[in-house]
C-alpha cells in the first residue's frame, strides 16, 4: 500500500484532476487569485498556467506530498512570479497570521481529513478583506446520485488517497467561518458521483468579540 500511496496514487491523481472538464473549471476560478496567493493541495501544479501573471506578486504551494509536488516540474518551468513549495498538511500552514490576500483551493477539501481545522487555518492566515477562492466536486443534489456518493465512498476513499464524492462544500466553508459571496454548481462531464461541482468565492465571518 505505501508503494501505491507515493508512487502510483500521485500519478493516478494526476491524470484524473487534469482531464479535461477539470482543467476547464480552473481556467475559470485561478485567475481570480491576485496578490499574495496561497494556494492549498497545490498537488501536482495543474493551477500554475492560470494564474493571471500581472496580478499575482507571490504564491506559496502548500501540499502534504512532496511525490505529487515532484510532478509539477513542467509546469513551474517559466513562472514569471515568486513561487515556493510549503510541505505541510492544510491543518497546519507554516505561514504567518493575516499574510496572504487569497487562499485558492481546488479539488483539495474532498481529501483534507480535518476540514473544519483547516479552514480555520485557511482563515488565520488570510487577510481580513482577503479572499478564499474555490472550486470543488462533493455531494449532489440528487438523492439518487447521493445514494450512489454513500455506496461507494468508502471504496473511494481508500483508492483515492482520501478523497470523499459527499462532502457537503457549501456548509463546510460556512461551518469554518466564511460567507459565500458567489457560487455556481453543475455537473461537468464525467462520471456523476464525483462530477457535481461547486465554485466562486468566499470571505471571513466576522467573529463575535
């Protein structure tokens, strides 16, 4: 298993988040990132050719695995902006407080195994009029897509190096402490269970003093 954990899941997660309808979803969504940018499951760099050059001064890729980062070489090849690889887990982001203007996340909250923690994170180091940019697959609409979601996501979980089809996004930012400003939903072409997606912006909650 840890065989297929380092070597042939960073791969295979590779090849599945860079199919077609997923790049067309973050063409969409990366170049909303500007400033200071933190981008969280920078995974294996399938973000970095969106990124809007002339907006973004620094991006800092935050990703657990130094074997998914690996495979990013062709992409970090020419970057016209300061970038540096963070390897840690989103619950524990090596940065200080209030130091970035965005967080972009993209399929990442489906494998993060604290999610609530983790936003908190996200929020401790996003500036206070920052904002949190995402885009993310997770529980359909449909109680019949739901019920196939339930069936299958613990096979899929194990196989998926954690990824869950179920995850409710839009509570999950709320239950974090962020306001959703924006969102869109549907499902891009692929298999349904894990094709529903959610994306838009999001910023923090003022918490109560």
């Amino acid at each position: 298993m840890e065989m297929y954990r380092k070597y042939l899941l960073p791969r295979a997660v590779n090849f599945l988040c860079g199919l077609k309808p997923a790049m067309k979803q973050r063409e969409k969504v990366v170049p909303l990132a500007e400033g200071r940018v933190l981008e969280v499951g920078a995974g294996s760099g399938l973000n970095i050719p969106f990124y809007d050059a002339r907006k973004v001064r620094h991006l800092w890729a935050l990703d657990p695995s130094r074997e998914m980062w690996a495979l990013a070489e062709k992409n970090r090849q020419g970057v016209p902006f300061d970038m540096e690889f963070l390897e840690a887990p989103a619950e524990e982001i090596p940065l200080k407080d209030n130091c970035a203007d965005t967080v972009l996340i993209t399929y990442s909250l489906c494998t993060i195994l604290e999610v609530i923690p983790a936003l908190h994170e996200i929020r401790r180091v996003l500036s206070p009029d920052g904002k949190l940019v995402f885009c993310e697959h997770g529980i359909a609409p449909e109680r019949s897509v739901q019920r196939w979601q339930e069936r299958l996501n613990p096979l899929w979980k194990r196989l998926g190096g954690g990824c869950n089809l179920n995850r409710p996004i839009p509570q999950l930012l709320q239950q974090g402490g962020f306001r959703i400003n924006t969102m869109n939903t549907m499902y891009i072409p692929g298999w349904k269970p894990a094709c529903y997606n959610y994306w838009g912006t999001a910023s923090q909650v003022s918490l109560a003093r």
